[in-house]
C-alpha cells in the first residue's frame, strides 16, 4: 500500500509525538524504580516528602503520555481517509493499547498496595511505544482497503488489540506476583517490612486471573471475525492455488489462538497456579507479541493479482484447446 502525502505527513507527527512519549515513559520508569528499591524507614518527614514528590512527578509523566497518545489516536483517525474507521494501520492499533495502557498504569499508580505494578508496566508501554515509533517511520502500511469499510474487519481489529491489552495487564501482574515469591523466600526482618507495603499474591493472582479471562475472550472474536473475513475471499485464494489453513497469517493466528487458550485454561487447575500461572501470562503476551511482529512483516496475499491473473489462464486454455482442434 503505497502513503500517500497525508499519510506521509500524519506519520512525521505521529513518529515526532512517539519518541517524546517514550522518552516520557521511560523517566516515569526511572522514578518508579527508584521508589521501588527505596528501603522505607521509620516514616520520616524526608521519607513523605520524597514520596509525595515521585508519586506526583509519575503521575503527571503517565498522565500526559496517556492524554497526548489519546489524542494522537484521534488525530489520525480524523485525518485517515476513513473517516468511521479509527484502526487504518498497526501504529493505530499500537496507539490504541499505549493510551488504554497508560490510564491502566495511573489507576495502579493511585493504589497503594497496587502501585508497585507500574514498575513492571512502564517499561512495557516505553516498548509499545518504541513500536509505534518504527511501524509508523519506517515500517508503515495501510491494512487492506478492501477490507477497511466491512464491520467484520473493525470488529477484528478491536478484538485482537484489546485482547492484546489485557493479556498485557496479565503479564504485568504476573512479573509482580513472581517478584513478590522470591523475595518471599528472604525471612530477613528488613526484607518482609519492605514486602508490607505490597499487595498479596492472592490478589495479584484474582488480577491475572481476570484479565486473562477478559483477554481470551476478545481474541476468540478477533479469530472468528477474522475467519470470516478470510471465508469471502475464500474463491479468490483457492484460484490462486493456495490452501486455507497454510497462509502463514492464518497458521500463526490459529497456533497464537489454540496455545492462548491452553495458558489462559490451565491456571484453573490447582498444578498450574500461583507462579506457574505467573509465567504461562508472560509467556502468553510473548507469543502474541512474537506473532503480531511475524505477521507485520509477512506479505499479505493479493487478491486483486489473482483476480488479474485470471484471464490469462483461461486464454491460454482457449489456446491449448484450439491447438488441439487443429
């Protein structure tokens, strides 16, 4: 899909305001990490102070990449062509999930016991950002246009970068909740007062737990809406002589789908909680990370071409046939 000067000037900006926000979430980061290996003392007025100032200046960093993001995401759906469709290309979807990302983080941020998950969160929306950076400067592409007005299409499009979003919270959680166990295993006085000021493992694993469940069920709608839309051009692919189930964007979907559905079920089973369900979370948001980046780079199929190539197989039937007449 070639850009066209809108797009061209769109992404100047969007790649501009991404790089600003990255470096933004990366220093609220920086703070959280510092409060985070911050030994707290006996309640000090220096020890308020300082945790009032960081709380604030994380605050404010978060705030503003989650305003600014929200409003990027708008901006390029006004300037798209399509104007009732806000998901035109990745860095859309990646918008989507920062700016839902960043008012996931302040909400952690505003709750004590849970303000610790930041920490674990930051970095992944600084990534989710640095993504954007790329797919909107140097790797920008249009989804398909033929497929752009469909409900189908928008409905897949939100199924799969929502899902995403709450697979991350899952992951998040569960880097927090392993955290937490192996510090656990240090029975030093110093170690368990620090470990006070954090939320149980129960808790965290109730969290895990919930946004797993909320993340598979958007991806299955993702999958089916996204098998659909696959179906109506089912005729155009088997002209072109390639099978359903071996297009690699429809392989990875369906191994992505069938090991999310393992991960997300399994943590119901006493051998599977606690950590176990911990690292099965990370594992699942890799592989779906793993299998966006994949599909990103593959080349979509082409069914204009096949259609193109239609008429020259049946002339050179005709051909054959009137040889063989002859």
């Amino acid at each position: 899909m070639t850009e066209s000067i809108t797009d061209h000037y769109t992404n100047h900006i969007t790649s501009i305001l991404l790089v600003i926000l990255t470096l933004m979430s990366i220093a609220a980061w920086l703070i959280a990490l510092r409060r985070f290996r911050h030994q707290p003392d006996t309640g000090s007025e220096s020890e308020r102070i300082f945790l009032e100032r960081s709380i604030r200046s994380q605050n404010v960093l978060v705030l503003f990449t989650a305003i600014v993001s929200t409003i990027l995401f708008v901006y390029r759906w006004i300037a798209s062509d399509h104007t009732w469709q806000p998901l035109v290309s990745h860095v859309d979807g990646l918008l989507l999930i920062a700016s839902l990302f960043s008012y996931i983080i302040l909400y952690f941020q505003n709750r004590p016991n849970l303000r610790a998950i930041a920490t674990f969160a930051l970095p992944l929306l600084a990534l989710l950002l640095c993504w954007g950076i790329c797919a909107s400067a140097w790797s920008y592409k249009q989804f398909n246009t033929s497929q752009l007005d469909t409900i189908w299409f928008t409905i897949h499009l939100f199924g799969v970068y929502l899902g995403t979003l709450f697979a991350a919270i899952a992951a998040i959680t569960g880097a927090m909740y392993l955290f937490i166990q192996y510090r656990l295993k240090d029975k030093s006085p110093t170690t368990l007062k620090s470990l006070g000021r954090f939320t149980s493992l129960e808790t965290l694993e109730r969290i895990i737990i919930r946004a797993a469940r909320i993340g598979f069920a958007l991806f299955t709608i993702g999958l089916i809406t996204g098998l659909v839309i696959i179906t109506t051009r089912l005729a155009d692919l088997q002209a072109d002589g390639a099978t359903l189930w071996l297009i690699p964007k429809i392989l990875l979907a369906l191994i992505a789908w069938a090991l999310y559905a393992i991960i997300m079920n399994v943590r119901y089973a006493t051998l599977f909680r606690g950590s176990r369900a911990a690292w099965l979370s990370i594992l699942g948001l890799v592989l779906l990370l793993a299998v966006y980046g994949i599909v990103n780079i593959m080349p979509e199929h082409d069914a204009s071409k096949t259609s193109s190539n239609l008429p020259t197989h049946t002339s050179q039937n005709a051909t054959h046939a009137s040889e063989g007449g002859e």
